[in-house]
C-alpha cells in the first residue's frame, strides 16, 4: 500500500499492516530491479526471504530471444536490503547481466 508521505493520518491507520520483515525482503527486491533498470519489458527476476535470522537474495537476468542468463545471489542482515541488493546487482553485472539486458 502506498501512502502520500504527508499524509499522516492515513499512515497512522496502517501502520500496523508494516511488517520489518516483509519490508526489507521487497526492498532488496526492488533495489535489484532499479539497479538493472527493470521495468515489464525487462526479463529480470529477484526474490528475497529471510533465513535464519539474515537476508537471501537470489536475481536472475535473462535475454528472451536466447534463453541464456546469468543469476546470483547473496546474503546479509536484514536492516540492510539495499546494501544486499548492491551486491547481487555487482554480481550480476560482473556476469554479463547488462550484455543480456541489451541484447
């Protein structure tokens, strides 16, 4: 749900539905996508879930008309998606994401 960042009574009626948790995975998730410049058109998917008490995240990109990708994945603590999504955004880059990406 988003919310203008003025509104505050609105944002005081949902704050109970934030969940930290839930919050940090899709941060690093989106992150990886701003990171790539993903939108509909990009063939990029990352995915986020906390284990044991820390943050994995896995990203894949692909190129549709090959079939060929590169993917990575990395962990971290949870109070630092967007750290973590940096990482996985390096990896990939270091792969050949952007070579897929703009082929």
């Amino acid at each position: 749900i988003e919310v203008k960042s003025s509104d505050e009574e609105t944002t005081a009626l949902l704050s109970p539905l934030d969940d930290p948790i839930t919050r940090a995975a899709t941060s690093a998730e989106r992150a990886v996508s701003r990171g790539l410049g993903g939108s509909c058109q990009v063939p990029l998917a990352a995915y986020a879930e906390v284990r044991r008490d820390r943050l994995w995240l896995r990203a894949l990109v692909g190129n549709a008309k090959t079939g060929s990708y590169v993917e990575a994945e990395a962990e971290g603590p949870i109070a630092n998606p967007e750290n973590l999504a940096s990482r996985v955004v390096e990896q990939l880059t270091e792969l050949g994401a952007l070579r897929l990406l703009a082929a």
